[in-house]
C-alpha cells in the first residue's frame, strides 16, 4: 500500500506540473527507459538479497514482480492475467537458472544479470504497451475481491457441476450469501471515501461525490442510450424515453405529480383484496417483488410533498443505475461466479435477436424510494454457435434503498444521508426449471 501511495503522489505531482496535460492513470507511462532499468536493477539486487536456496526462487521473483507491478499501475488488485504472465517469467527463470547452475556454467549472480533482467525488461514492456486493459482488468479483480465472500468466490470458481440440477441445488444451499451481495457506491473510492470516515460534512462529501461521478458527459450520454432499451417503471407507470439529464428529470416530475393527484378512493377501489400491487416482473423474474406503492391518500399526500431537488436525486440515481445494467456489476459477478473456460456467460437475447438489457423499477413509498435493477444471463458452452441453447439461465435483481426525510417545515421530502447511502443489494438466481420425468 505504501508502494501504491508512492505512486499516486507521482501522479499528481506530475499532475500539477503540467496543468494543462490531460490527468493520466498510471504510473508506467511516465518511466523513461533508464527508470525502468533502474527499476530492473532493484529488483534483481533485492531478489539476490532474498534467495537463499533453489525452491525460494520462484515465489520471491513472484512476490518482488507483483508488488512492483502494483506500483507502477497504481492500483490494489492483481488480476489473474498478470499472475499468469509473471508465473510464466519465474518459470522460465527458473530453468535457465537450473541449467545453468548444473552445467556451471555462471553463478546465481551473474544468471540473474545474464537471464532475470532481460525478462523483466520484457515484462515491463509488456506494462507499458497493455496498461489500460490490464489497469481496467485490475480493477474488476478488485471489485469482486471486495463484494464477494472469499470461500462463496472459491467455491463456485472450483466446482464441476454435472448437471443443471446439480447447479440448482448448490444454488438454493447458498441462497442467503447469492441473495445478499453488497455492492458499494461507484463513487466509494473517491469523496466518498472521506465521508465514510465520518464528521460533520459526510452528507456534503457524499453529495458532493454524487455530483461529480455524474458530471461526466460520457457517461451521462452512454446512460441515456441505455435506458432507451429499458423498461422503466415508477410505480408501475412507464416512464418515457428522455434524451438529456434534463428531460428525464422532467418526466419523472411528471408521473411523481400525476401519483399525488389521482383519487385516492379510485385506486383503492381497484383491488379491495389487496392493499399492495404486485410488481409488473414479478413472475417473469421470479423472485419475490412487491412494490410498497398502496395509494393510500396519506401516501398520496406524502408524494405530493417531493420537490424539484429530490427528483434530480432520483435522476442522477436512475442514469447511474441504467449505466450499470447489462454489462455492469451482476453480469461480471455472474460471469466470475458461473463462467469458465468451458462456458460463457451472455446477456439474455429475447427471441427477436435484441439483448433484453432487463427492467428498471422504481417504488416510492412513505420513507423510502427503491430502485430495483432486473436482468437475465444465459450461459452457453464454448464454442457459442448461433442455434445453440443455453445451458442455464440466472436472473439477478439489483435493489437501491434511498431514504426519505420530511424537512423541519414537513413541507417537502428530501434524501435522508445514512451510512448504506448509494450502497446496494444483489440477488442471483437461477431461472425456475420443471423436472421432466422420463418414462
């Protein structure tokens, strides 16, 4: 960790002295060929220090090279792509070395020289060329090693699965762990971060970070053309396609207005048995979703208490939720849990041949807004061919609880800051499947 604040501190400097630079994210870019020989030179002289016999050789190289790839990529998390490239560099070493020492042909000091440096010269190489793939796949290892139970990540990363039964039951027995994955805010590694450490300015840091993670255009726009592919739903109303920040504010204004005006006797009347309406999805994700929306004329009233800053909360809320549907946190979670080198994990593709990017649903209700996030994976053995069917299918509900508070004047509804703020919940399942009995 020390090696990788090192490095975000040259980061910035570097950052300071050239203003009008573009930021950049790593490191590597920044070493001249004489740093990343000086670099070699230190690690052959601390791998030289530390050997003491033949069997230590290859996991001092791979302890030396990984916590300097750390540094020099800046980030926390190795992924298994680099362990596999600086396992083949050791393995290799390590050959050289043997044969070389039994032919005596140089001492240890001099193959390192001979045979080490050159393959870390390589190996740097390789850094510099590939750094934004391996910096993104970093950061995806970091993001599971952080969300998911380390024996659950084993578990399901190691088992031979004989058949989709087989896969049924295993799933049910770790339903609890499947059902309760925590997600952290995307903003957590940023002004979130401090906010989390407590104080007076959480509620601003946290805000503040909001604010900033959705102030990049990019991903404001990419959002929008996301949600065009979704079905979003504010209890149960369908929202229109927006094509700005703006305009999506304005129609979930709308529908949130249209809520609190209905008659609050009418929509009692719909359904006298039932004082909750089932979710539109319920039953063709099936799992357990209600919305809490009654249309009691309390909660009426209550809605009509939701003011123009609680709606552009909800709308940065919804384009940070559609930015991450589809390709975002559940399917790599899905892929990393059931994916393999046998199998690949899609997004579902409805009958047509267009991806279903899933459904948003959003449910307000007295205290709190939820927004719910479905999708559907489909998993094919390798090599996919276009009539293939998927071996099994997983649907996965990502759910976001914003809390509510009444201002000290109880004239308006505004988000409640708590601890859980922006975290969220993921549930994977495997679709429901009728056992056929063969006669």
């Amino acid at each position: 960790m020390h090696m990788i604040n090192n490095s975000l501190r040259r980061i910035r400097c570097l950052a300071d002295a050239n203003p009008d630079e573009p930021m950049q994210e790593c490191v590597i870019q920044y070493e001249p060929k004489k740093a990343i020989r000086s670099r070699i030179g230190l690690i052959v002289r601390t791998y030289l220090r530390n050997v003491d016999c033949v069997r230590d050789v290859h996991k001092t190289l791979m302890t030396l090279i990984l916590r300097a790839t750390l540094e020099v990529l800046a980030v926390e998390a190795w992924c298994p792509e680099l362990r596999s490239a600086v396992d083949r560099l050791a393995t290799q070493y390590e050959h050289k070395v043997s044969f070389a020492s039994l032919a005596f042909l140089s001492s240890p000091d001099a193959s390192a020289e001979t045979h080490l440096a050159p393959l870390l010269t390589k190996y740097f190489e390789y850094l510099q060329m590939d750094w934004k793939d391996l910096v993104s796949r970093c950061e995806l290892e970091r993001m599971l090693r952080t969300v998911l139970d380390s024996d659950l990540r084993h578990f399901f990363k190691t088992s031979v699965f004989h058949s989709v039964g087989h896969i049924l039951d295993e799933c049910r027995r770790e339903r609890e762990s499947l059902d309760n994955i925590a997600l952290p805010p995307p903003w957590v590694e940023g002004v979130f971060g401090m906010a989390a450490a407590g104080g007076e300015d959480t509620k601003g840091n946290v805000d503040a970070a909001i604010q900033q993670y959705v102030s990049d255009q990019d991903l404001v726009k990419q959002s929008l053309r996301d949600m065009r592919r979704e079905v979003i739903t504010v209890n149960g109303q369908v929202l229109p396609a927006a094509h700005s920040h703006m305009q999506l504010a304005e129609h979930l204004g709308e529908i949130l207005n249209s809520l609190s005006h209905k008659s609050p006797r009418k929509q009692l009347g719909r359904k006298k048995s039932s004082r909750r309406r089932q979710s539109l999805y319920t039953s063709d994700f099936g799992l357990e979703l209600e919305s809490d929306f009654s249309g009691s004329e309390s909660e009426a009233s209550l809605i009509s208490k939701i003011d123009v800053g609680l709606v552009d909360v909800l709308a940065r809320r919804l384009l940070i939720s559609a930015s991450r549907t589809g390709t975002g946190d559940a399917y790599f979670i899905v892929r990393d849990l059931f994916g393999g080198e046998e199998v690949e994990v899609v997004p579902h593709h409805s009958p047509h041949g267009k991806m279903n990017q899933g459904t948003i649903e959003i449910i307000v209700n007295f205290n709190q807004v939820i927004i719910k996030c479905h999708n559907k994976f489909d998993i094919f053995p390798k090599p996919i061919v276009s009539d293939s069917d998927a071996l099994i299918q997983f649907h996965t509900t990502t759910t976001e609880v914003i809390a509510l508070q009444q201002t000290r004047d109880a004239s308006h509804l505004k988000e409640k800051q708590t601890e859980l703020t922006g975290w969220r919940t993921l549930a994977i399942r495997p679709a429901y499947y009728e056992r056929v009995h063969l006669h």
